[in-house]
C-alpha cells in the first residue's frame, strides 16, 4: 500500500491510489526521508512499515499496529522517541525507542533538568504487541539478522574549524571521540560482548560475524568466532 500522513492523520492508498481507509493516530508523526528499507537507516525502518497483513505506525508517542485491510487497531504501545524498527527472521520485531514518558511531549515546552532519558531496545511480538523484554545497551539496534543484533553508540565531537586553538564546547568538557559496540542475546537482551574504541567512524556496516569500521584514514575490518 501506499501511506500518506500530516500530522495525526494517516491515508491509506492502493497501488492505484484508491483510498483504503484512514485512521487518525495519537500524536504526529515524526518526519523520516527514507521509510522503505530499513539499510537506508541506521535505526531501522519507519514511522510506516507494512508487514504481512499489518501495518505499524509510530507517531511521537505511540506505535500502533492496523490490520491492513480494514484499518482497525490491533494493538498500541505507549513509547516515546520510537526511532525505527526491525524484523528478525521469525518475525520478531526490535523497537529502537527511549524511556521518555508522555509527559515530555504534553509539557514540551518546559524544561525538566532532572529528567535523564536513556535509549531502550524492545522485543515484541508483533501479532499481539507483548513485549518479550527491554534492555537498556546504552545504544540503539542497529542491525538484526537471525542470531546477530548489535547495538550501536557513537560520539564525533566538534572540530575546531575556526582556528581558536583547538578549544571547542566538547574539548572544554572534555568529550571524546568513542563508539562501542554491542552484542545482544536475542533470547533475552542480554549483552554477550562489547567492543569499544576511542575515536569515532565515518560508516559502520555488518554482516553476521564481520564488522566494517570506515574511519577517516582508515577502514577496519573485525570478525569473532560465532557457534
């Protein structure tokens, strides 16, 4: 299908652009360039995913998934700052998300020092929206494929491009280039292994077992042992 939305309102449209049904959502939906292929993203695919005969739908604090012919709601999950999601090779979905609550997007304009939200990873059950379990890797999901889910977090601090003697905002409070990478069991979410480096790369890509690092003036290529 087609999906056009503006705001809360999601359109549905056949390949022939005939309207399907439309339903409205509980927020907006956030704006994303590339929603089709989940490679084009970092994050994994969204806010619109069709998917057998479902489509899932997340706007700014809620994921909704719609049975794709009618339009009727199967399940809602409450989440706010979805980023993108994957499908394993059952079917299981992984849900890159935050533990921000309602309240920050009801009370946007105020600001809450206190408040530290944290990126979360979800496995859910995408027939009934359960949640198998969350996990708090310090990153977000960034590639699924059968046994292999890593998660990824990464920092590049300013450059000093005006010539002030190397004093940026992150040199000055002492922010570093760093990534780390993380192995999590798709049973569970628990982390199997963790491999960190303290500078930051260009493009990070895997495929199962190898991990290709491009960094400015060099490119690394890591592979480890899988039973």
């Amino acid at each position: 299908v087609n999906v056009l939305t503006a705001n809360k309102l999601a359109v549905v449209l056949d390949k022939s652009n005939k309207k399907l049904w439309q339903n409205t959502l509980n927020f907006n939906v956030p704006a994303r360039l590339n929603t089709a292929d989940a490679d084009s993203s970092s994050c994994g695919e969204g806010p619109c995913v069709e998917r057998g005969d479902s489509l899932y739908i997340f706007d700014q604090g809620v994921l909704t998934a719609f049975d794709l012919a009618t339009g009727n709601a199967r399940w809602r999950l409450p989440s706010v700052g979805i980023a993108g999601m994957f499908f394993d090779d059952q079917g299981m979905m992984y849900l890159n998300t935050t533990t921000a609550s309602l309240d920050s997007l009801r009370y946007s304009n105020q600001l809450d020092i206190t408040r530290k939200d944290v990126n979360v990873v979800m496995k859910l059950e995408p027939r009934t929206g359960k949640t198998l379990w969350k996990a708090e890797p310090g990153g977000l999901v960034n590639y699924v494929s059968g046994k292999f889910i890593y998660s990824v977090y990464s920092y590049a601090p300013d450059e000093d491009d005006e010539g002030t003697g190397g004093y940026t905002a992150d040199s000055i409070m002492g922010r570093q280039a760093t990534i780390t990478i993380k192995r999590l069991n798709p049973s569970n979410g628990h982390i199997m292994w963790e491999h960190c480096q303290d500078q930051c790369p260009c493009d990070v890509r895997f495929d199962r077992n190898s991990i290709r690092l491009v960094f400015k003036k060099e490119v690394q290529v890591l592979r480890f042992f899988s039973l």
